[in-house]
C-alpha cells in the first residue's frame, strides 16, 4: 500500500456476527428437537416394554387364580359404572367397578402344624376377588378418570375370634374331647371360621358373608390375627388382604365361553350380574338337580382384555389373553 494508507480491519462487521449468531441458533435448536426427539422416543419405548412386563405379571396371576378354579363352588361376576360416591375429603366422585369373586384350589403349605392361623391352612378352598376400580372426578360439566387400579384380594386361611360374655346359642353341645360335660355357655370361647365354599349363588356376591355369627366379638380387627366375627367378603376388604396388582390398569373387561355355547361378556360400560351355580361333581345332588343344565352356564374359557397406561409418557397399550378352565369330573351316581 501508499503511504498513507489504513490496514483492513480483521474482525466480523456487525452483519456478520448477527448471521452467524443467527445460523448458530439454528444448528443448536436442530440439534436440540433431535435430541428431544429421541429422548421422547426411547420413553415411549421404554415404557411400551414396561407396560408388556406389567401385563405378563397380570397375566401370571389371573391364570395361576383361574386354572385352579373350583368348579363345585359357585362364581360370580359382575359391573358396576359409575356409581356416585364421596371420596375422604367429600369431593363427588363416580366409581367404575368391574370384578369377580370364586374359589380356588390352594397349594398346601409344608408346615402345616403352624400356629399362626395365616400360615395354616384348614381348607383346600380360598376366595379370590380380581377387582377393577376407576375413579372419575368433575371436571366442569362433564366428569374423567384420573384415578384406576387392579385389585386382587384373597382369604385369611383361617380366622378365630373369641365371644365376649354369655351367648348360649347354638344349643349347648357335648365338648368333643371331654364328653362328659356339655358347653352351655359359650362366652369367652375361642372360634375358628375357615373360608366357607358357596354353591348356591342365587343371593350374589354379598351371600359370601352368611358365615358371619352376629356375635360381639372381643377381638377387634387391626389388621393382624385374629380378626374377630366377620364373614368371608369383609375378610376380601381387609387392607392386608386386598393388593394392587397394577396401578397402571385404566379399563378392563372379562368374559367366558360357557359350556352351552355362549358368549358373555361383562364390561365398564354398562351393569350386569353373572351368578353361577357350583357343580355336584362326584353325585347327582338333591332331587332333580339340573346337573348338565348347570354344566352348561360354567365357564369354559375365560377372557380377559385391559387397557395398561404410562402416565408420564401418555403410552397405552391394550392386552387380551384366554384361560382354559380346569376340566370337570364325569357325573357319577344317580
């Protein structure tokens, strides 16, 4: 250059530095929703495979409960939608239920001399409720579930309970290791109450209570045994012995193939009440005792179909699987 001359400036004009700030920007939010893009992805991902464990856990139970299922003690089922409550804080509420309640054949325990009437099983049969409950709640003028669980509630093995003070009924009895003497008092004695087996279903569910003595118990329940006089559907609503089987269950609907044919289908969508007769299976029963028309309405295979949901990630997935029932022994006798 002349003399005179002024040297070129080296750094960015302000044009340049806005555009590069600018293309900056751009690569970095690219990068950014790529990123979140992925990130999305693999929980959605991460929860769809969740989702297919927790259903596998759902699956294992229902079909260990319902393939040992007792055919000569009877089943029920049935659906209640959205049926006004309060919740604890006296909030409306409306609650779906959808449930069944039969006995099952129990694995019998290697020690079968324990004292502690939890661990002993004095009966070959237990109840197990499978229960499906969704809560909706207002929202404006229309009312959405927020809340949804599966349950699975079973039997104490054995529950005793000991009488207050002087209660002479039933009939004084002969004390069956002393016989010499007679019981006819029966205040302060201690009682055992197995889960009762059910034949006739005709008076529902609640029928499972009938093995309840109306008696003033001492032992009042803490949620340890004993438990005092209670029948066998209060003893399925004991905390301890109803569990949440999957908190992620948002709707669920059961259904069988009977032994006539037909197809039943119980749902949240709307009521019913199945009630199903247990079976005579080694007679004929009393006097002219339906015995194949009862064998017909008997499940074959159950059906169970439900709807799993992630919160967090807004991932659903439906689930269907089908049960064979335990096979029924040939009529014997006339």
């Amino acid at each position: 250059m002349g003399a005179g001359g002024g040297a070129k400036a080296s750094g960015l004009t302000l044009i340049e530095l806005m555009v590069s700030l600018a293309l900056g920007m751009t690569i970095i939010a690219m990068a950014w929703s790529a990123f979140m893009r992925t990130k999305t992805s693999t929980a959605r991902a991460t929860a769809l495979v969740d989702l297919h464990a927790s259903a596998a856990v759902v699956r294992e139970y229902l079909n260990r409960d319902l393939a040992n299922m007792a055919p000569t003690v009877a089943f029920f089922a049935r659906s209640l939608p959205q049926v006004p409550g309060t919740d604890a804080n006296g909030n409306a509420i409306q609650t779906d239920t959808v449930e069944m309640v039969f006995m099952r054949f129990v694995e019998r325990l290697s020690d079968e001399a324990s004292s502690d009437p939890n661990l002993n099983y004095k009966s070959d049969f237990v109840w197990v409720r499978w229960r499906f409950q969704r809560i909706w709640t207002p929202h404006g003028a229309s009312w959405s579930p927020n809340a949804w669980a599966l349950y699975r509630s079973v039997s104490t093995p054995a529950r005793n309970w000991l009488t207050l003070s002087a209660w002479t009924t039933p009939s004084p009895l002969t004390d069956p290791i002393y016989g010499q003497s007679s019981w006819v008092n029966y205040g302060g004695r201690s009682w055992l109450n197995i889960p009762r087996p059910l034949r006739d279903s005709s008076q529902g569910i609640g029928s499972l209570d009938n093995n309840r003595y109306g008696i003033n118990p001492a032992f009042v329940d803490t949620g340890n045994s004993p438990v005092g006089d209670i029948g066998d559907l209060q003893d399925l609503d004991r905390p301890q012995n109803n569990r949440i089987i999957s908190a992620r269950v948002r709707d669920l609907a059961i259904g069988w193939h009977d032994g006539h044919g037909t197809d039943v289908q119980i749902t949240s969508l709307a009521a019913a009440d199945q009630r199903i007769d247990g079976l005579y299976t080694d007679v004929t029963g009393p006097a002219h005792n339906d015995y194949l028309g009862e064998l017909s309405h008997r499940p074959r295979v159950v059906r169970v179909a439900f709807n799993l949901y992630d919160s967090p990630t807004g991932v659903s997935q439906d689930f269907s699987f089908s049960v064979a029932m335990p096979g029924f022994p040939a009529q014997i006798g006339q």
